[in-house]
C-alpha cells in the first residue's frame, strides 16, 4: 500500500503525511526543511529531492503554499517529472488561480503525468482525518488516486473535469473570505452602536454550529499589540489574497461580477484587523 509521497509539510502537508502514516499509504516525504517531518508520528525522513521521492510514490500530492513552488518542484531535474512513467500521478492540493493550474497541467501532460486538481477544507483536522477534498480530473487518473485521497480525508467530492476542483475551492475560499468580511462589518456596527464585539462573538459561537463563526478574528486578541497574533493575521492576509485574487481570474474569465472579492480586496488589512477603526482597535 505504500504508493504515496507528499510534498510540503506544512500545516495541510503534514496532517496528510501523519494520515498517510497511519492508513500504510505513505512511501516518502519531501520538504525544503529537512528537519520537518521530526515530529510528525510515523513520518519518515524527509528525502533529498522531489525527484527522490517520485522513485517511490505513484501518487504524489503536492501540498506547498502557491504556483510557482508547485512548479518548482515538478521542474528540474530534481524535480517529480524527471521521474515520469507510465502510472504516475500527481494530486495539486495547494490553491492557485485557474490560469496558473493550466500551466501546471501543461507540465504534467507533456510529461505523460496524470493531474488532480484536489481543493482542500478542514484544515484544523488535517491530523485527524479531517480534511474535505473538493477534486476535479479525467475520470482514470482520478480512480487512480481515490484510494490514496481516502486514506487522508473524511470525503471525498468531485467536483467534475479537470480544473473543477481548483473552481470549487476558489469558490469556497470566497464563501470563508466573505464571512471575515461580513465579522468586520459587524464589529463596525457594533462599535458605533456601543455594543461590546466581544459579547457579541459569544453569541455567534453559541450558534456557530447553525449559523457558522465570521467573528472568529474579531475575537482574538489585537494584532497590532500581539506580535504573534499579528503574523498569524499577516500570514492570512497573503493566503488571502492570492485565493481571492484567483477569484477574481474566475470571475473575468466568466464575465461576472464579484463585488464582495473586488471589495474585500481593496480592504484586505481591514478585514483580518490589521488597521483599526477610526482610531480605535478593529
């Protein structure tokens, strides 16, 4: 059973790679940090090269942080289509623009080298096999991979042909987005309402299994004090902007209007609460 390698080790990497472990999928690892996979229970090593770990998996999942280290670790001859073969698959679960993931199949097609797009949510239950896989692909490579998928998720979506995944994550990326939006505007009227935004989160998170949790930064201590809270806040803010920006690629390329995407973009610090509110704390 041990046909998969994941690359990237990050907090969606790892959780995958320690599922992996357990189910008996998992062959290699690879990181650009050797000392990654250390505390990750039934990780192996990390190996030396992408190319090292394609030797051994058939199922590769690639779960770096945007485009251009996706391509990264494909391209080269270290990389995971110097080792193209008949049987090969590689499953894209880092987020990236559409037009970025047709140059990404590109690769993987003149390589001989099937391709799943494989969104991802659930991320805080990566390690407990929590994660949702939203995946998009031609009908064989995506047979091919579903044992491997299984042995990391709570299920498994699919969402059509190839780039569908990719579509529906961007699309759910909007709907989470959006809601941190939505807590911003909220703690705004509540402020100028005298209204205590603390009391209030209380009451969403009562009813957040129903209704869902858009206070959930308005609710953590104040980044601009807080100097871990602040890079959690920042490191969001970049997350948040590529995925929506891919968003917005979607958006044109179908000629529809996304105002909420436009909006959230143009205030991006506002709304993960790194700026505040009329002078005082957001």
């Amino acid at each position: 059973m041990k046909n998969a390698g994941v690359i990237g080790l990050g907090v969606i990497g790892s959780g995958v790679a320690i599922c992996l472990a357990r189910s008996g999928h998992l062959a290699a690892v690879y990181d650009v940090r050797p000392e990654s996979a250390v505390d990750l229970p039934g990780v192996p090593d990390v190996v030396a090269s992408p190319a090292e770990l394609a030797k051994v998996a058939d199922v590769v999942l690639i779960a770096v942080v945007n485009a251009q280290q996706t391509i990264d670790v494909l391209s080269g001859p270290d990389g995971v289509l110097s080792q193209a073969r008949p049987g090969l698959n590689v499953v894209l679960l880092a987020t990236v623009s559409l037009d970025d993931l047709r140059e990404i199949r590109a690769l993987t097609d003149a390589a001989g080298v099937g391709l799943v797009d494989s969104g991802v949510t659930g991320g805080p239950k990566g390690r407990e096999n929590g994660l949702i896989c939203l995946i998009g692909g031609d009908e064989d490579v995506v047979a091919a991979v579903i044992p491997v998928l299984e042995g990391f998720a709570r299920s498994v979506a699919r969402m059509g042909g190839p780039g569908a995944g990719m579509a529906a994550k961007i699309a759910r990326n909007v709907v989470v987005y959006g809601c941190l939006r939505a807590g911003y505007e909220a703690a705004v009227l509540c402020r100028g309402a005298g209204v205590n935004v603390h009391d209030l989160a209380k009451v969403i998170a009562e009813s957040a299994d129903s209704v869902g949790g858009p206070m959930m930064l308005m609710d953590r201590p104040d980044p601009l004090i807080d100097e871990k809270e602040g890079a959690l806040r920042e490191y969001t803010r970049g997350l948040m902007i590529k995925d929506l920006q891919a968003a917005a690629s979607l958006g044109a390329s179908l000629g529809v209007s996304l105002p909420l995407v436009e909006l959230t973009l143009r205030t991006d610090r506002a709304v993960v609460g790194l700026e505040h509110i009329n002078g005082e704390k957001a």
